[in-house]
C-alpha cells in the first residue's frame, strides 16, 4: 500500500526504519513495525491498554471467529484492504487478502497488530485523516467503531465495497440484564452514507456460555465499561458462567 505524508501529501518511501517524503518530512517505524503518521494531538488517543489487553484476550477465544469467517467470505485475496479502526488487529491480520492496511488510534492496539501480523500495514492515524491516496482500496472495512464516511468514500476505488460491522439489537442482551435493572436493545436504523448504497445487509448470530475470566474481558473492551455505575459493575463478580448472545449486522455498500 503506498501511503501518503501527513503533512504536505506527497508519497512517503521507506528508508529503512523511516519512511520519508521529498519535502523530508520523516516518520520512524516503530520496533513493532507500525509507522506513527498522526497529526492532531486534540483528538482521543484511541482504545486504552487495558481494553485493548481485555479485546485481545477475548477474541483471541475465537467466540467472534463466526464473524471473521462471514467477512472473509465478502473479501478476495486479490483485493487491497483498508481496516479502519483496526484495534489489536485479530480481524486484520486473519483478513485473506494479500494487501491489508490496519488503521487506529491505539498506539497499543498497535503495537500488537504490528507485531502479529509482519505482512500488514499499520498506521498510528486518525481514520478521519487517512494518510491514504483516493481510490487506493477495492474494501474497506469498519467494525465496531466510529463511521469516517467522507474518508471512506474517498479512499474507495469505483464498484469498491464498504463494510461496517454493528451490534444488532439483541448483541450482548443477557449481559446488559445481569448488568442493568431496565436493558435496553441496541438501535440499529440504516445508515446512510452519501456516495455509496447499500448492496446488502446481513444478520448473523451465536450464543456462547462464557466463563467468568471470558465476562470481564467482554465487559471491559466494551463502551459499558465507561458508562456502568460502580454498584452495577459489581453484579458482574458474583456471576460465574453466562449464556451470552452475539448478533452482528453487517451492511455492504458499493461505491457509485
Ligand atoms: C471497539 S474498538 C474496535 C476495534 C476493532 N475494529 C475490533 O473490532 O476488534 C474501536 C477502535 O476504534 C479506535 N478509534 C476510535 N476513534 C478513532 C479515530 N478517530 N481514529 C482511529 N481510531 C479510532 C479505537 O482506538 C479502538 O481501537
């Protein structure tokens, strides 16, 4: 994947540890191997080390692998593929397409992504300023995270397919009523997106009995973990196995 420099746009080549572009702008390459391309220090630091450790920790279990396997199914080895927000990378480094480029905010989620998967791409960088040329990517790929949808449509080629990966209604339905007196389902209305329409929306789920070690990770990588109050946290201590439903959506659009 070539990409391009932050500051000025031109291409960066990489010298060794460094990637470089004609103006000298230089970013190192961090031991892991990710490149540090990210430019504005007003925005979120992305994932903290302690939900990236709990993410890994869980979907290295393999409970979400049925997701992993749809999306593979959508994706060709020929294709070149832009994962933006790209976590720890366990969807990333498993995608089959030779090219893969994984995108975030973590420098952690980084650092391990970087460090499994030594025939990716992995850039720390905001997904709202891909430092990316347009129409660089036949996929690009979103799953559980914020929508950057002008960058999206930017870096997309023509016919290129853009998939997001959201909870549907009932995801995680038994932990919200182990965790909260009134659990509420997730919304999940269309998204529209202007320069893409939607091809296809599909709906998988699965249920898992999950041990104690498997909840707090669970919890922990999830935004339930910022919003719970002390007192409802703890229902979850005293809860040591839990049928737990994972019900994804997953909405296709085409580039037009
Ligand atoms: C819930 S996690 C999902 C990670 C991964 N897609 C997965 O499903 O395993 C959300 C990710 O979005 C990243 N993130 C949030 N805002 C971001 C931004 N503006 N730019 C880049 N990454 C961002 C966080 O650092 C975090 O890794």
């Amino acid at each position: 994947m070539e990409i391009r420099c932050p500051v000025c746009k031109e291409a960066l080549h990489r010298e060794e540890n460094t990637y470089r572009c004609i103006h000298g702008h230089s970013f190192d390459i961090a031991k892991e191997g990710y490149v540090n391309l990210y430019r504005h220090k007003s925005e979120t630091s992305g994932d903290s080390k302690e939900m990236i450790l709990a993410r890994r920790n869980f979907l290295n279990k393999d409970h979400y692998r049925f997701l992993l396997e749809e999306l593979n199914r959508c994706i060709d080895e020929d294709d070149v593929l832009v994962d933006l927000a790209c976590g720890e990378g366990y969807y990333t480094s498993k995608f089959k397409a030779k090219d893969r480029t994984g995108i975030d905010l973590s420098k952690q989620g980084l650092r391990y992504a970087s460090k499994s998967d030594k025939d990716g791409t992995y850039i720390l960088s905001s997904i709202f300023d891909v430092p990316l040329y347009d129409r660089c990517a036949d996929k690009v790929l979103t799953i559980f995270a914020p929508i950057a949808k002008e960058e999206i449509v930017r870096i997309l080629k023509e016919e290129g397919r853009f998939l997001l990966v959201r909870p549907d209604e009932d995801h995680l339905f038994e932990l919200k009523e182990t965790l909260y007196e009134k659990p509420y389902r997730n919304e999940t209305e269309e998204i529209a997106i202007e320069g893409l329409i939607e091809e296809k929306q599909l709906k998988i789920h699965q249920k898992a009995i999950l041990n104690k070690e498997e909840l707090h990770d669970l919890f922990l990588m999830t935004p339930y973990s910022n919003t719970t109050s002390p007192s409802d946290k703890k229902k979850l201590d005293s809860c040591d196995e839990l049928s737990v439903t994972f019900a994804f959506i997953i909405d296709i659009y085409r580039k037009v």
